[in-house]
C-alpha cells in the first residue's frame, strides 16, 4: 500500500512537470514570435524609411526662399526656428530679404530639461521661470549667429505645453488658463510682446494679428498642422485662423518637427536629405524643399549648438535635422462639393485623407483610427462624413471641432462630441448663436455622418475643422486642420 502511494505521487508530480514545461514552451513561443513581429516590424519601417530618402529627395520641388522680400516665422518653443528653417534665414538674408521670428512660448515647461540644467529634481515656479529665461537667451544667439537681429525676434511669452488648451478650451473663456508650472494665469515674462497678456486664445489671435498688419509679410512660415506636438499644432492652428480672419494673401510654409521616430535616423547625418514620414507622404500635402550648401550645413550645426539646455537631453534628436536640405509643406484649401443626395462617402466629396496605422496607441483599436473626412453641401444643410479604420466604439469619443467664416468675417464655434448613437455639443466651446437642435446624425459601423443646417451656424461660406479621438479624456487620433470652401 504505501509503494503504491509513492508511486502514484511520483507520477503526479512527472505528469505535472511535463504540463509546467508545456506551458513553459508555449510561453517561450508565443514571446520568440511577439519578439520577431517587433523585430520585423522595426526592419520594415527602417527599410522604408530609408527607401523613402533615397526616393523623395529626387523628386521633391525646391523652393527659393530668397524670392521673398519679408519672411515671419513662427516657432511654438526655443530651438523649432532654427530646426526647420535656419538655411531658409540664410538664404533669405543673403538675398537681401528681412527675417522676424515669432517664438510663442519660452519652452520653460521641459521639466526634464530644467531639472537637468539645474541639477534639481523638485523645481519651484520661478526655477521655470528662470529656464524660460534662460532658452530664450539661446534663440538670441543661435539666431544672431545665423544673421538675425535682436530687434526681429518676438517672445510672446505664451504657456508651454499649454497652446492645445488657449486654442480649445480657453480660446474666449471668461476665465484665464491656469500654467501650474509658472502658477500664473499670465505671462510672467518681463520682455513679453504683450506685457502681463493672460492666457486666452483671442490674445494669441490679437498677437499675431498685430504682427502681421505691422509685419507685412509676403512669406509666413509655420509648424505642419499635422504635427504630432500639441503645441506645435496649436500654433499651425491659431496662424492658419489668423490669416482667414484677417483675410491676408500671403505664401505660407509649413514645416515638420515632431512626428514618431522621425526623422530616422537620429543623430548628425549632414550627407542624408530630410523627406516626409512615408505615413505623410501620399496624403493632401505638397512637399518642398530647400536645398543648403556646405556652409549653411555648418552654421546650421553651430547655432543649433547654441540651445546648450536641450542638446544635454536630446542631441540625437536635434542633430537629426541637420541635412542636405530642409523640409516644407503646402496644403491646399478645398472647394466642398454640392451634394447630390448619392453616397457622401464617394471619393468626390473626399476633403481630408488621413494616415492610419501611423500610431502605436491605435493600432490595435482601428475604432479610434482616423481615415478620411467628407464634405458637401447644398442650400440649406453642410454634410461631414467621419471614415474611421474601424468600427466606432460606443466607449471611444470622437470630437469635431468647426470653425465658420462668413466672407472673412468670423462666426463663432462649436465643438461637437459624438459618443455611441448621440451627438451634443460642448457648452463651453459653442458660440451661443450656434446650435445642434436641428441637426441629425447617423452611423454604421465605420462611417459616421453629420448633417448641420447652415442657417444654424448662421449660414457661412468657409469652415476651418478638425476631428480628433479620445478614451478616457486621453487623445488616440487626430486630423489636420483643414479649410473647407462651401461654394
């Protein structure tokens, strides 16, 4: 009897380590194949980066900066200007051009940066203030060293990492935005283009407003509107309004800084031409660029030297911009079709094709993965079509946010949300006159569409419009910024 206790307890414990090496093994496997699909994955995306380089940078247009005679830059923090067009200022000033460089903020929010500069890692609102102080000093010299005056560069003295919040949510708010970095609703900065100015998007608008009208630009360069850095699409958005408000005929130039992992690869490559993201690449953006010579190559490299605070925490990424040449891109406005009662969901109506999959966040959720927006319109109602990657998720919000002109004359603004199979509108993002009583809204699986009768937005001939998408009050998508011409 007891021989056959042990025996039994013997072959227990060898079948149960047979299993345990079982699922050993199918742990091993299912992780050697996880490993292997990053691996494949990385592979793939340097090969077509790498492709991507080797074919754009023979076929991108060149543009001729010095065929402009007033050139106004806008740079969301310290360092953007010199990154994407410190050839352009080269260029331009050698052809007797004049430069005016608009920083918006001070970039005094890079707590990593400030931290590691200071040798601290509890930081107080005037050791902010102080950083502000300090990258603001290296725009001055990477700028002088390129030939700029002192007297052409602007601080606005706007809160970093705050812009998204003064373009959404505090753009005419009665209240001020809050920096909790700085603990000020306003500037703290002495040298502000607007002294004390608070934190309201109208004042960044006034701002910029100012400046062009006193500037005259023939040539305003700022931030892509797909720029993945709220900041920096902040600013594309809050230039790009300016100049539908005010009506200004201009060139315009858009460039890149933040987007994934490009430009691939980091570091100092002077020998490797910039190109757009592939994922950008085939979308509604024209690209341009400017070729430098050696030596612009090499004041280019010095100046961006200059912003000593950011090349101790990121020099790989800063050095990556000093290429063969420098990245532009155009984006055209566009006529909405007039409906004709067919699919709005037909190519013809298409006004906006985005880039999918370009997000590790969404790759596994297509629900929140914008693919293209529509438009059209008739005499009496706007239709907007919403194409995503994959069925909408009723737990996945989805947020349009439309801005109406009336023959250059702003109307107001509404910010819509979609949750599930209603839509209503933000209250504190809604014009008053504006109004969602009369509006419809259908879905089915993929494909939204939103119908807004026009006399309810107070009947305009121009929309400027975004959609973007969030779980739980954080952003997995978003679209450009787009002029859609209701004619």
């Amino acid at each position: 009897m007891a021989r056959y206790k042990i025996g039994s307890q013997r072959s227990g414990v060898f079948r149960k380590t047979q299993k345990e090496k079982k699922r050993r093994f199918k742990r091993k496997y299912i992780l050697y194949i996880f490993a292997a699909w990053i691996l494949a994955n990385v592979l793939l995306f340097l090969a077509r980066e790498y492709i991507s380089n080797y074919y754009f940078s023979t076929q991108l247009p060149a543009l001729s900066p010095e065929n402009y005679k007033r050139i106004l830059i806008f740079a969301p923090h310290c360092d953007d200007e010199t990154l994407s067009s410190a050839g352009v200022i080269q260029k331009a000033l050698a052809g007797g051009s004049r430069i005016k460089v608009v920083v918006m903020t001070n970039g005094d929010g890079f707590t990593r940066a400030a931290g590691q500069n200071f040798g601290k890692i509890r930081l107080k609102p005037e050791d902010y203030i102080r950083f502000g102080y300090l990258r603001q000093n290296e725009t001055i010299h990477a700028l002088e060293d390129l030939g700029v005056d002192r007297k052409d560069i602007i601080f606005l003295g706007y809160p970093d990492r705050g812009l998204r919040y003064l373009w959404e949510k505090y753009f005419d708010s009665k209240v001020s935005y809050f920096n909790s970095l700085t603990r000020t609703f306003h500037s703290p900065y002495s040298n502000s283009y607007e002294k004390n100015v608070q934190y309201k998007g109208v004042n960044v608008v006034r701002n910029i407003e100012s400046i062009i009208k006193s500037f005259a630009p023939d040539l305003i360069i700022y931030p892509y509107s797909r720029d993945q850095h709220p900041d920096h699409w902040a600013t594309s958005a809050f230039v790009k309004f300016t100049i539908l408000k005010m009506g200004y005929k201009c060139e315009q130039w858009q460039y890149l800084v933040h987007r994934g992992d490009w430009p691939t690869p980091f570091g100092r490559h002077p020998d490797m031409f910039l190109v757009p993201p592939f994922k950008l690449a085939f979308t509604d953006t024209n690209w341009y660029q400017v070729m430098l010579d050696d030596f612009m190559i090499e004041k280019k490299t010095n100046s961006i030297s200059d912003y000593h605070s950011q090349m101790k925490v990121m020099r790989g990424f800063l050095e990556a911009f000093v290429r063969q040449n420098e990245l532009f891109a155009k984006v055209d406005d566009i006529i909405a079709r007039k409906y004709q009662g067919d699919d709005l969901f037909s190519s013809k109506y298409i006004i906006m094709k985005e880039p999918t999959h370009d997000i590790w966040s969404i790759i596994f959720e297509k629900g929140a993965d914008i693919d293209s927006i529509y438009a059209a319109h008739d005499s009496r109602n706007i239709y907007i079509g919403i194409k995503m990657a994959g069925s909408a998720k009723r737990l996945i919000g989805y947020y349009l946010h439309i801005r109406a002109f009336k023959d250059q004359k702003y109307l107001g603004r509404m910010y819509i949300q979609i949750s599930g199979s209603k839509m209503k509108s933000e209250k504190n993002m809604t014009t008053p006159q504006f109004s969602l009583e009369n509006s419809k809204f259908k879905r089915n699986k993929n494909y939204m569409m939103v119908t807004l009768p026009k006399k309810d937005l107070q009947n305009p001939n121009m929309l400027f419009l975004s959609l973007r998408t969030e779980f739980l009050g954080r952003q997995l998508d978003r679209s450009a910024w787009k002029v859609v011409l209701l004619k």
